[in-house]
C-alpha cells in the first residue's frame, strides 16, 4: 500500500509540475504581447502570491482598486504562474509575474511603489517584508469571527485596514501588545460599492434561498462547512417546493481536502440540474461565476457557514441563518455577531422552509440585524465605504512623502559627515 501511496503522490506532483509548466509558458506570452509597464509608474502593488484555486480572495478586490488606480496606479505583483494566467484573464489590474525573488527586486526597483497590500496571509509574503521605505498593508480577503482574523500575524504588517469596530475588538481580545490606533484603519467592505452581476433567472412570487456554504477546512478547528452535514438535506427541501429557489453558491475549494465533501457537493449540483429538468419555470441556480453581489441583494434568505459570507451577507442587511458547525472542535467565536445569530443545526436542516418562514416574520430579528451591520461595517450607505478606503490610501500616501522627506534629509546629512570625515 505504501508503494501505492507513494507512486499516486508522485503521479500528482508530475501532474502538477506540468500544469505550472504551462501556466508559465502562457504567462510568459501573454505579456510578450503587451507594453513593458513604464518605469517609476506604479505607486501601489497587490502581492498575490496564490495560484488559481484562491483567485476569490483577489476578484473581491478588483473593482475597489480600478477605482483607487484613477488616482494611484496600481499593479498585481503575482507570483504563482496559475494565479498570475487567471489574472491576466480577468483584465482587471495590470500584473507582473514575478515567479522569482530575483524578479521581484527586479521589478520593485524599476517602480515607485509606497504602499502594498496584501489579501491574505501566504508565507511566502515574508519574501516581500524585506522591503522597507514603503507600508505593508494587509487588506484580507473578507470580515469574520474565524480565528483567522485574529492571528497573530497582523503583526508582520505596518497596517491592518478592518471593517469595523467589530474587527478591533476580536483584535484587541487576543493580540498582545497590539496598538490598535495606529495599526489599524477602519475602511467598511468597499467591496460592497460594487456589487455586480445580472440575476440568472426571471423573478417572481418564489422566496430566494441562497446557500453559500465554505470548504471543508484543513484541520479540525477550521471545520465550518456544511455541505456534508447539512447541505444536501437543506437542498432538497427547497428544491422540492414549488414556492423557492435555491440559489447554490459553494466555496470554490469544496473537496479539495477531502473527497465526502466533494461528492456530496456534486450531488447537489447534479440535484439543481435534476429539479430544473423537471420543472423549467423553478429557474434553481448553481452559480460558481465570480461576480459576488447579486446573490446577496436578490435573496430573501441566505444560509451560510462560518465564513466570510455570514459578513457579505451582513453587510447586505439581509435576514440570514449560519450554520452550527457539527465538529466540536471548530472554533466558534461568540462575542460578536455569531452570538446573536439565527443558527440552524444540522438536525434542523430538513426543516429549512419553516426556519424561512420563521427568520423572514420576526420583526426583532431585523431589529438585531440593523445593530450588528453598524456594529461590523459602520455607515454603509452607498459609497461610503469606498470613500473610507481612499482616504486610508491618502492618508498612507502622506505619510509615505512625510517619511521619504525626513528619510532624505538623513541620508544627506550622513553624505555630508561622510564627506567630512574624508
């Protein structure tokens, strides 16, 4: 069995190298064909350090840059061939392929880049720390109580952006010797200026359930997904009602630990074709497209798990119900929002129209609601958040002269002792 094991790993890792191979053959001659980028142009750089499979946690960022690019140029500095191909398709920012720290010195020296943000916590973001004389800004990927928005690593940034007051708050919890008020800016979800998408069906009297369950996780503590536990229960009763829809957006890292999560996914997926095929006017949706936002506005109801669409979902001031994760070792924080939350067990699951029902007729649930959007992002009237994002950037852009001034002056005086001395 061991040899076994062993021949199948080395099948996927040829697999894989193989796959990179031509990712970077396809990179290579997509740029060939365009402009070389103009020197000392950029002043902001996205380090993305991802291949394809985590290109949600960039997409989520593409509109609010476009928008910050009109005023400070911004690149993507991609240093995975299969991140960087699938950003090149999307044409939303410019990007430089930077697969070597060689380079990336050479390519961060022909610019002017002063801030670089940072979507997520890639270890390989360390290779970018070494470069002083500009601010290391981490962005995130989205807002939530998972134990990844507290880690310790916000450290290893000179900023933190965070949505809200409910993001110091879990941050002041658990991070030792944190300064909040300098190393942390509240700028809302910018993202939410810029819902996009057009609505896959036609509406009508049906409620519009959206079920957006998370991955499987990697290890015990990170287990929200819900897809094995409640996923398929939940679909099929909304599937068999003539009076809802079930818009199905899962994670795009479903089964990718492990290969359960991944079938029953499918049989969901293969359930929503089935339902259509039997009845073409219940327009159900699969959607795996990028565009985020018109699933949150549309939906009457969102189910989600422990993730960042719970805070999608919240920014949308939209009624929702989370997930009770069934792994008792998932870690649950319960001083923010997850505290209040409508939950649904898994037992519950079956029953997901009369929890509808329920969620969508309580007046005090919204009353809630309407609390723990201002508590989490603050004002979210349309363009404020992308407002507090460009401030945050200006303000950081001030800073950067301020600090390359007096850097100046320094480094002069230190030429003219040198000069002395001699």
């Amino acid at each position: 069995m061991g040899f076994l094991s062993d021949g199948r790993k080395a099948v996927a890792l040829l697999r894989k190298a193989l796959r990179n191979r031509r990712a970077v053959i396809d990179v290579r001659s997509r740029l060939a064909q365009q402009p070389r980028h103009p020197a000392q142009h950029f002043r902001i750089a996205v380090y993305f350090a991802d291949g394809d499979v985590n290109m949600y946690q960039i997409r989520q960022w593409y509109k609010p840059l476009a928008e910050i690019a009109k005023t400070w140029p911004v690149v993507v500095l991609s240093r995975n061939a299969t991140g960087a191909r699938a950003i090149l398709a999307d044409d939303a920012l410019p990007v430089a392929f930077v697969p070597t720290v060689r380079d990336l010195e050479r390519y961060v020296a022909d610019q002017d880049i002063r801030v670089v943000l940072y979507v997520n916590q890639n270890t390989r973001n360390f290779q970018m720390f070494r470069y002083g004389r500009r601010w290391h800004v981490f962005i995130n990927h989205g807002e939530s109580d998972k134990m990844y928005m507290t880690t310790n690593q916000f450290k290893a940034y000179d900023i933190a952006f965070v949505a809200g007051e409910a993001a110091r708050q879990r941050l002041a919890r658990v991070l030792w010797d944190y300064d909040l008020d300098t190393r942390t800016m509240q700028i809302g979800r910018p993202q939410a200026d810029h819902y996009s998408g057009t609505l896959p069906y036609t509406p009508d009297e049906r409620t519009v359930v959206l079920y957006a369950p998370t991955w499987e996780g990697d290890r015990p503590s990170a287990h929200y997904g819900s897809i094995a536990t409640h996923g398929e229960a939940l679909a099929a009763a909304v599937l068999a009602s003539p009076a809802h829809r079930l818009i199905y957006r899962p994670h795009p890292r479903s089964g990718v630990v492990d290969s359960a999560y991944g079938a029953a996914n499918q049989r969901i997926i293969a359930a929503i074709a089935a339902a259509n095929a039997a009845d073409p006017r219940a327009q159900h949706v699969f959607d795996d497209q990028p565009d985020l936002g018109w699933q949150l506005a549309a939906a009457d109801v969102a189910v989600v798990d422990i993730s960042a669409m719970v805070y999608d979902r919240l920014a949308a001031d939209r009624p929702l119900m989370v997930t009770r994760p069934v792994d008792p070792a998932a870690i649950v924080d319960t001083h923010g929002y997850l505290s209040d939350a409508e939950w649904l067990d898994a037992d519950d699951a079956p029953r997901i129209l009369e929890e509808t029902a329920r969620v969508l007729s309580d007046p005090d649930a919204v009353s809630r609601l309407e609390g723990w959007v201002r508590h989490y992002f603050g004002d979210t009237a349309p363009g404020a958040a992308s407002a507090r994002f460009a401030a945050a950037i200006g303000e950081l852009m001030t800073r950067w002269e301020t600090w390359h001034l007096a850097s100046s002056d320094e480094d002069d005086d230190a030429d003219e002792a040198e000069l002395d001395d001699e």
